[in-house]
C-alpha cells in the first residue's frame, strides 16, 4: 500500500523538477541572447570607433598630398634647380613638424632622384621600384591608400598614402608620399579594454588584402585565405564568424567608402560564451535552491494540512474500531473536509456503538 506522504513528496518534488525545468530553459534563452546581444553591440561600438578614427587619421593625409600635388615646385622638382627643390623640402619639414603622426613626406622620380628630409638612401637606391610608387602608379589618377611596406635600411613597417604627379605635358613624372608609422596604428587597434582582452581591429583593402594587423605574418595576404572561409563585404557593415588557429572568434567591419577600406574587430567567441554559462549556472542554481525551498514548504505545508490530518483520522478510527475509544474524539480536526469526514465517521461510528449498546 504506497503512502499519500510519499505519493505527495514524490509529486511535490516532480511539480519542482518541471517548474525547474521549464522557467530554467526559458531564462537560459534569455540570459544566452541578452548576453551575445550585448556582446555583439560592444564590439559594433568598438568597429564604429576604430572606423571613425582611421578615417580621420588618413584623411588629414589626403588633403596634406592633395594640397601638395598642386605646387610647381613639387610637380617639376626634376627640371628645377637646386634653390628650387631645397624650398620643397622646407615645406615638407614644416609639415612635418606640425603632425607627429607624419614619420616622411617625400617625392620619387623616375630618374632616381629622391626628395626627403633627415634620411640617406642606401646605395643604389630606386625609388621607381618600391612599394610605395608602383602602387601609386597603379592608382594613377586617384591616391594610393594604406600601402604597407618595410622600410629598406630601418626594417621599420610603414603604411604609405602616395600619388603619381604628371608634368605639363600629363607625363608621369613622380611620386608624392606620405608615411606614417604601422606600429602606431597597430598599438592603438590592438587596443582591447577591461571586458574583452581578446578584442583588437584591422584594415582590409576591398580585395580583402590584409594592410593593418598587429601580427606582421598576415600583412598583405588575402583574409579568406587567411581564415580558410569565403567572405563577402558587400553590405556597409555587417558581422560574421570565423576559426583562426583553432579560435573561434566572432567579428564586426564597417566600411570607409571614401577610402576603399573595411574595418574589422573581432573577439575570441569563448571569451563573451564563458560569463554567459557562468551565469546561466549560477541562475540554475538559485533556480533549483529555491525550487528546492519551495518544495520543502510545499510538502511541509500540505503535510500539515492534509496528510498528519488524515493520518490522525485513521488512528482514531482504528482505535474506535478495536474499542479503545468510545464517541467523538477530542482531537480537532482542520475546518475542511476532512474535518467534515471526520465528523461523519465519528457520528456513524457512534450511532453504531449506541446500537451494540441496546442490543446487549
């Protein structure tokens, strides 16, 4: 014969178990949603940030060459005399001064000639066959952008914004450039803050050309090769996920339009998941406690109520049955029905005795 303590235990803990359950599951959802929600609007702002900072970093860079494209001086350096080509170089200087950011402006020309302050190239130096100009020539009539190249004598990496000049007679007679320093950038896109140390941003050029990276082996090398993934940057911004040396990692890119640029930060994905299922445990937990609690007074509750009152009924019956005792029993019963059960029996079971009285 089961027990009705036992039965209401085992339900009571049941109706636990699936209250656990189901508010558990659905605040799990909440909390894994919320969490990669939030994590993904982080990383936007950061993407949003390092964009507006790199555009406005090379914009300066483009006015500065734009500017200088329109001076004779600078356009026919080559056919104009020495006094002539000295004052190019004041100006580049006092530019130069007036922008840290700036490490060189300098002008190559195709007959070898080199235009530069505080630098003496190596011997045999040709600037026609550096980075720097066949990119611009490339580009010819627009400017170069974020041309990343090492540095002949130094080794120091550079990212070179340069733009092919033509003489009066729409000749190409040299190249217009300005360096800046790639580690500079690197260090202010690596960057990551308090919440996600894994978070750092980098430059892809429309063809997906790697030219900004803090590790040096992915520059100039193609990002899906890189990641092993096909990837498409045809929307202004967007996010997407990919695996690089066994990391997931999860990504945000903006485009600079006027620049030909995309933007990209990314974040090691376990580093946003882990606080997430940290959390998702410790609110099972607090679920299960408090289920567990609730339970605990359920049962005691219902026990009070119903099972020790049923319990006391059936000994009272028990003892009238074997004639220990005689009429209603002092025992108070809960104003319920089973007070009303009680009553009944105790009415039935005297009326009965009265009977076996007289009969004997």
């Amino acid at each position: 014969m089961h027990s009705i303590k036992r039965d209401l235990f085992i339900n009571i803990v049941i109706l636990s178990v699936v209250v656990v359950l189901i508010f558990g599951s659905i605040s799990m959802i909440i909390l894994y949603f919320s969490g990669m929600s939030s994590a993904r609007e982080t990383i936007r702002h950061k993407n949003r940030a390092a964009t507006y900072f790199i555009e406005g970093y090379f914009k300066k860079f483009y006015t500065t060459i734009d500017f200088l494209s329109h001076l004779r001086d600078v356009r026919l350096a080559p056919y104009l005399d020495e006094k002539s080509r000295q004052n190019v170089l004041e100006i580049y200087g006092l530019i130069e001064k007036a922008d840290s950011d700036i490490n060189y402006i300098y002008s190559g020309y195709r007959n070898g000639m080199l235009l530069i302050n505080n630098y003496e190239p190596p011997e045999g130096f040709d600037p026609t066959i550096r980075p720097w100009y066949t990119a611009a020539i490339e580009s010819y009539p627009e400017i170069s952008w974020g041309e990343p190249y090492q540095e002949i004598k130094t080794k120091e990496w550079l990212v070179s914004v340069s733009k092919a000049l033509v003489d009066e007679e729409n000749n190409i007679t040299e190249v217009l450039a300005i360096d800046t320093s790639l580690e500079k950038l690197e260090n202010i896109l690596w960057d990551s803050d308090e919440r996600y140390r894994s978070s750092y941003s980098y430059v892809i050029k429309e063809d997906q050309q790697i030219i900004i990276h803090h590790d040096k082996q992915y520059l100039r090398q193609n990002l899906s090769d890189v990641v092993k993934k096909s990837l498409s940057f045809e929307k202004n911004y967007g996010s997407f996920e990919y695996r690089l040396n066994n990391t997931e990692k999860i990504a945000y890119y903006s485009r600079i339009e006027n620049l030909g640029w995309i933007v990209i930060t990314v974040v090691n994905k376990d580093e946003i998941t882990k606080p997430i299922f940290s959390q998702m445990g410790t609110t099972i937990l607090l679920f299960i406690i408090a289920s567990s609690i609730l339970g605990w007074f359920m049962s005691n509750s219902f026990s009070k109520k119903i099972v020790i009152p049923l319990l006391m009924l059936k000994e009272r019956v028990n003892r009238v049955i074997e004639g220990k005792l005689n009429g209603q029993s002092i025992s108070e019963f809960p104003d319920n029905e089973i007070g009303t059960i009680a009553d009944d029996i105790f009415r039935l079971t005297g009326k009965e005795l009265y009977k076996k009285k007289i009969k004997n």
